[in-house]
C-alpha cells in the first residue's frame, strides 16, 4: 500500500464514502444499462455494433441528465430517466425501441435495486467499522440510491447520506462535504474520505479531509499524491497507523 498520507495530528471519528465504485458497482458495467435490459428489448444479447452505438447516445443524452440539479424524490427520478431513455431512443443505435420498451428501461433503471452489485467484503467491513467510526455516504447520485442501501441491509450503519441530487451540486463541492461534516458534527481533520475519483479526493483534501483514492484495477500505483487502496480492507491497516 502507498501510504503518503502523512501524519494524522487528531483522532479519526468518521469515515466518508462515495457510493458507486467503492461500495458498489453497475451490475452490468454500465449506470444506465439496467440489468434487465436485453430482455426488455427482446434479444439475446446486444452485438458489439449496436453497443457501441449504445453508449454513443447514453454519453449524447446524458447531457440532459447533467442538467437535472435538484431530484428530491424517486418519482422525479424516473420522470427524468424517462425523458433520458426517449432520447437515447431516437438515436441510430440499430435497436428500434417501442415508448413501452423506454418505459420498462426507465423503471428497471429507476426502481430495480439489483442494479448495484455490493462485494461482499461491503457486508463485513461496514458493520465492523460503524461500531468505532461514525459512517456517511458522500455520492453524485440520485434519490433511489437511498432505498437500496436501506433493502441491502446497509443504510442503517451510516450517520449522513449527502446526495447530489438533493443538494443541487457535485463533488468537489465544499458543500458535498460540510453538509456531511455538519451532520456529524466532526471537524474536517477529523474525518477519512474514500472516492475513487482523484479530484474527488482532492477536493476533500483543500478542506482538511484526509483523502483515500480507491483504485480497485491498479491503474494509479505510481500516484504519488494520494493514499491508495485496492478494496476496503485496506482501510483499517490505514486506521491502526493513524
């Protein structure tokens, strides 16, 4: 491990999280390709071509997803996605969608909590850690994100859960992380942050959060500025050093 943090003058209290990709992943590789989508569109399986186009008009529509700031509820949530997969539909993707088949999209994307697939080492750090830590959940995600971690047996463990969609910002954000801070009444130096996107983590960092790159597939080992993991039990060698 590549443990540049350096040294830690206050005692760590809480441990932030991002959501996808350091708690859980897109079951099938892809946020808005929802897991029961073959069959929605009635094939087998999507040839290459076709998927290509796909992802083309996904990256296209989500411009319209970008500009959606404020989602309060799930209802709106899947308003929003029904309007993203219209979109998408009326792209060249080789695959004719029918206004039921985009519905069907919506709601799997939307409603269906198998979507997220949590490594199990989820379901055995987090317990452990939220009997000395206090937990949060720091995300650019949307309002269902809630309702799976609360059917996953999880939500219960964390102290905060700081949405982008209901706070109207992204991370690096300040207010992503002092609404966070707030909520559990810590101090910045205080407080370890997880998120496997750099300038994530490094925005974390100008407020005095010690920052944590998750880098599950090694591609930043020669990173230098960061303190890397490679999974969650990682962590608490980082915590016994601190």
């Amino acid at each position: 491990m590549n443990y540049t943090m350096g040294v830690l003058i206050m005692k760590i209290k809480a441990i932030l999280f991002d959501s996808g990709r350091v708690l859980n992943h897109p079951r099938t590789g892809n946020w808005f390709i929802p897991p029961n989508f073959n069959s929605i569109v009635n094939v087998k399986n999507v040839k290459i071509s076709n998927y290509i186009l796909l992802l083309k008009a996904i990256r296209k529509a989500s411009e319209y997803l970008e500009k959606q700031k404020i989602v309060l509820t799930e209802k709106e949530e899947f308003g929003h996605f029904l309007e993203f997969y219209k979109m998408v539909a009326k792209e060249p993707i080789g695959i004719k969608l029918t206004q039921q088949q985009v519905f069907e999209i919506a709601k799997d994307t939307v409603y269906n909590d198998q979507r997220f697939l949590f490594p199990n080492e989820v379901f055995q750090i987090i317990p452990k850690l939220s009997k000395n830590y206090k937990l949060g959940i720091i995300s650019d995600t949307w309002p269902s994100l809630e309702r799976v971690f609360k059917n996953a047996g999880l939500r219960s463990y964390f102290s905060t859960f700081v949405m982008s969609s209901k706070l109207g910002v992204n991370k690096p954000n300040e207010l992503m992380f002092t609404t966070a801070l707030d909520e559990l009444k810590i101090k910045p130096e205080e407080a370890i942050f997880i998120d496997d996107n750099e300038k994530n983590v490094e925005g974390a960092k100008v407020l005095g959060i010690k920052g944590i790159l998750m880098d599950r597939k090694m591609y930043s080992r020669s990173n230098e500025k960061s303190t890397i993991i490679t999974n969650l039990n990682e962590i608490e060698a980082i915590l016994k050093d601190a």
